[in-house]
C-alpha cells in the first residue's frame, strides 16, 4: 500500500510531461504556419485591427514576456528554488509548457501590421518557400542531434516512472554541430527570414526574435564556459556559434560538446 502514492505520483510526472509536449507541438504547429501565413488560426501577416504603434507596443509586450521567461527560467539559480516547488523529473517539462504556452499566446494576441514592405514572385518565391523549410527542418533535427525526449523533458519523466537514475545527454560534437555550435538558432533564423512577403509586423517579429537569439546565445556561452571550462573553450575556438564553417581539425583524444546546452523549443 505504501508505494500506490509514489508510483500515483511518478505516472502524474509522466503525464505532466506528455502535456507539456503536447503544448510544445502546438505551438510548433501554430509558430509554422503563423510565419507562413497559411495553415494557423492567426498569421503574423494579418489584417490590421489596431493602430500601427498601438499593435506594435502589444507585440513588443508579448516578445518580451517570451524573452524574459526564457532568460529567467534557463539559469541556474531559478532552477533552484523551483526545485524546492516541483520534483526534479518535472522541471525541464514545466520549462517546456510555460515556453509552449507563452507561444501560443503571443500567436493568438499577435497584432498584424500588414503593410507590405517588399514581395518577391514567382519562381523565387518557391525558392524562398524552401529556405523557410529548410529552416524548420533544421529545427526540429537539432533536437534529435542532442536528445529530442530529454531535451523536451520526457526523458527525464519516464526514467524516473521506471525508478532509474538520470544523466544528462553527454556533450558530443557531431552532425551541424561540427558546423556551428548552435543550429537551432540557426534554424530559426532561417525560418524568421524566410518569406517572398515581408510586411512591417513580419520586420518587427523577425529583428527581435533575431536580436533575443543573439543575446540568448551570449547568456548561454557564459554558462557554457563555466560549466566546462577549457573543453568548451576550445570548441568554441573552432566552430562559429551560427553561421556555418568547414569543419576545423579537432584536438586528438578529446571530447567536445555537441550543443551549447539546451536550446528552446
């Protein structure tokens, strides 16, 4: 009898986490076809409902919620008094589903200002249509590059239903991450970029969701040096943090890491 409340509760960590990755694939779904315009029950390139300076102060309100719980919910320190709240398994999934939530949010109240700034045609605005794919795709295979259902926080869930310890995935340099050190970011890029109609809302979602990468790259990279140290120093050293390169000749014997971290979802 007294262990139906501990295996209640590893199954409500488990579930916990299948919900915060349900929420992850939506607003995945929604992030998609929101910048292309098709596919989502609202477009960064709407019809306008408000005045140009009144949706662009809400829109830069709801980019800023997103940035600050991603910079505040990454560190350490905050991991550590939200641990005092929730079991350990749990907290990479509640990091998921406040992000996943915030998103979908910031989907749902995005207010467009559709004023076309420049639109390409046909047949380069097929090509375009495939660099925006290509970005997504290089999204989602970064996840699969470090460890999707870690990185998700299933991981983390289901090893501790099974009562087995936890690791974190090891730091390994292989496939994009020979290339740049973070190409999820790097995706994303891509897929903020990547539209043959770029209107004055699309501008503004994509200068400052390219300018929070930037500075969310620089907060990882200094927690990344102390984590690691010297290790990461030199991989650094040779691999560029986003914009791709030829792989450089590694130092024999010595394990580099594969990713800065845990990028967001």
């Amino acid at each position: 009898m007294s262990s139906a409340p501990s295996t209640f509760s590893r199954l409500a960590v488990l579930g916990y986490a299948a919900i915060a990755y349900g929420a992850f694939l939506l607003s995945a779904g929604w992030a998609i076809g929101f910048l292309a315009g098709w596919g989502a029950p609202t477009s960064v390139d709407g019809p306008a409902t408000r005045p140009a300076w009144a949706a662009l102060a809400i829109d830069a309100a709801l980019l800023l919620t997103f940035a600050a719980q991603h910079t505040v919910m990454a560190r350490a320190r905050f991991k550590r008094r939200l641990l005092r709240l929730i079991p350990a398994p749990a907290e990479r999934g509640t990091f998921v589903l406040v992000a996943s939530l915030l998103l979908v949010a910031q989907f749902a109240w995005w207010q467009p200002v559709p004023a076309v700034l420049w639109h390409v045609g046909p047949p380069w605005s097929a090509a375009i249509w495939v660099l925006y794919a290509l970005g997504w795709v290089i999204v989602v295979w970064s996840t699969f590059m470090v460890d999707h259902a870690d990185f998700l926080g299933l991981k983390q869930a289901y090893r501790h239903l099974r009562r087995l310890g936890y690791r974190p995935p090891p730091f390994r340099q292989r496939w994009l991450y020979t290339w740049c050190r973070h190409p999820m970011m790097l995706g994303l890029v891509i897929a903020f970029w990547a539209t043959p109609r770029m209107t004055v809302g699309h501008l503004f979602f994509a200068v400052a969701a390219t300018a929070y990468i930037a500075v969310g790259i620089r907060f990882e990279e200094r927690d990344l040096r102390t984590q690691l140290g010297a290790e990461y120093r030199e991989y650094a050293s040779r691999v560029p943090a986003l914009l791709p390169a030829p792989r450089r000749r590694r130092t024999p014997g010595r394990a580099v890491p594969a990713t800065g971290g845990r990028p967001s979802p």
